[in-house]
C-alpha cells in the first residue's frame, strides 16, 4: 500500500436532471472519491482506506463497492449496529451542487478517540485526509488523529491535507481554523483552494491565501482557483509558480471536481511526472469528471494516467 486516505465514506444520492424526484446511488464522501480516483490511476491493493461502517446492508454495500474499486479495505472498521452518512446531491443548470447531509449516525463521528485505527497509519508511505474529515471527527478524536499524523510526519511519512471547508460540519469557523492551521503545520502537501480560503480565512484573492498558508507552514502548496490558474509554491518557498489550465468546459455535475484534481495530481507525482505535468493531469481527470453526474464516473469514462510527453 502507498496511500492510506482517511475519512468517512458516505452513500450519495444524486437527483437525476430530467427527474428531480429520482435519485441514483453511490459510493461518495471527498476522501473516499479520491481513494476511488487514485486506486483507478494506480492499480489495485496501492491505496486503502481508513474509516469504520457498520454491519446493516446499507454498509455492507458500501463496503462493496469500495471493494469493487480496488481500493483496500482491512482498515474499513465495522462497528455492530452502527449506520452509514447519506448524502443527498442537487445540481443547477450550471452543474454547481448543493448538498444535504444525514451523517450524525456515522460510526467514523466516533474513531481514534480511543486510540483504535492509529496503528493503520504505518501501512503506507503516504497519508492523506481532508478538513471534512477532521470537522465530523469529535474533537478527542480529531487530536488523537492530528497527533499521529504528527509522529507518521516525524518518521518521514508524507502527509497530505486538503482545506475542504464545510462550514455547516464545523461549530464555529475560529475552530475550524484552528484544526486546519494545525493539519497544515504538519502537512507535507498542502491541496487548498481560493474559495476554502476565502470563506475560512477571509483571504481576499489568491495571493493572500499563499501568504496565510505560508504563515502556517512550510509544507508544499498547490492552491487550486476554481478552473482558474493554479498556484504552486514549493516546500519552505515564498514564491509561487503559476500553472496556466485549459478553458474550462461545460459542467454537468461538479461534485468530485476537486477530490479528482487530487488523484490526479498525486498519482502522477507517485509516477515520477514533473509538477507541471502532474498538476495538468489532476486538472485533466477532474476536466472529465465534471461532464459526469455524480462523484464517482464510470470506469469507461476514465482519461488514462499520462506520461511526461503525452500532455501539451
């Protein structure tokens, strides 16, 4: 295993376009979708995933088509009785989502707080997880988790953290703040994007967003702008590079757009592409996977992971 993703696995119910009131089931949650995206680029049995469901058939479905992706799942803990998170998903004519979320009963709410599960965090080299997953964490859990993470980064383990800010998971935005600062502190690749920034931090455009997240650490940026430029600064540097992306393209559905982008990008670091390379290959699967309904495309849809010369 080289990528353990962290998080909580949700089913996602997506409103059908031509019929509102008809909704199609998936696999979903942003760490999930990216374990997903990254098991696809990479093969089987090189990422797991680290969370808990319980033992209804709701979760044993889940169980299986998180299976079926090749994504592994020894560290998929079952908790007797528990329940999964649902998710329900509406798309505009623009393909912007809006979501509604029942995940209280979600048996992940409850892990690390005891300690169990830490131990999966040195199967793999490289460790990635989300602001959603620390914010539907309780908050002895969201510490026991940041605490390991910082022992993994001190053993050399990578630690990858995307600012995916939901300000509905999060009590009040001061804490979500203060686990986001703490999670980047420690991180080796920081995945922000402008608009996490702007509604956390009240960073007024790019620049400034570099410049906080600078003062939070020293760790790697990409700093992703909604289809606009991205924005790279590399381990300890001040300056940042900006990487131009195609013109966007019409969106059906922009729910995974981000989790894709960092499959992407981090499936073709793991393969040896140039940054550039590498950042135009997350914005390459992410390209496709917003003319899709639903987190998750068909394996039919997939572009193939890219080599150095076959991007522009």
């Amino acid at each position: 295993m080289r990528v353990l993703s962290i998080g909580e696995p949700l089913i996602e119910f997506t409103s059908r376009r031509d019929a509102p009131s008809t909704f199609d089931r998936r696999a979903g949650g942003d760490t999930l979708n990216t374990a997903i995206y990254l098991a696809r680029l990479m093969g089987p049995g090189r990422v797991g995933y680290l969370s808990c469901l319980g033992d209804d058939p709701h979760s044993q479905w889940l169980r299986a088509q998180i299976a079926g992706e090749g994504v592994d799942t020894r560290f998929l803990l079952e908790r007797p009785g528990a329940r999964p998170g649902l998710s329900f998903v509406a798309t505009d004519a623009a393909g912007e989502r809006s979501f509604a979320y029942w995940r209280d009963q979600s048996p992940f709410r409850d892990m690390f707080g005891d300690g169990a599960g830490l131990d999966a965090l040195d199967h793999a080299d490289t460790l990635f997880l989300s602001a959603v997953a620390l914010a539907v964490l309780r908050p002895a859990g969201r510490a026991a988790l940041l605490d390991a993470l910082q022992q993994r980064r001190a053993q050399g383990a990578a630690v990858v953290f995307d600012t995916n800010y939901r300000p509905a998971l999060w009590p009040d935005a001061a804490t979500a703040r203060d686990a986001i600062a703490r999670a980047a502190k420690l991180a080796s690749l920081l995945l922000p994007s402008f608009d996490d920034m702007a509604a956390c931090f009240g960073s007024a455009d790019p620049a400034g967003a570099i410049a906080a997240l600078r003062g939070m650490t020293d760790a790697e940026i990409i700093l992703t702008t909604g289809g606009g430029p991205v924005l790279r600064c590399a381990t300890g540097s001040d300056r940042s590079e900006r990487h131009e992306l195609p013109p966007p393209v019409a969106a059906v559905d922009t729910t995974g757009a981000g989790d894709s982008f960092n499959a992407g990008l981090l499936a073709a670091r793991m393969a040896g592409l140039a940054v550039d390379r590498a950042i135009a290959a997350g914005a390459r699967l992410a390209s496709v996977v917003v003319t899709h309904p639903g987190a998750v495309i068909p394996r039919t849809a997939m572009p193939a992971l890219p080599t150095n010369e076959s991007l522009p």
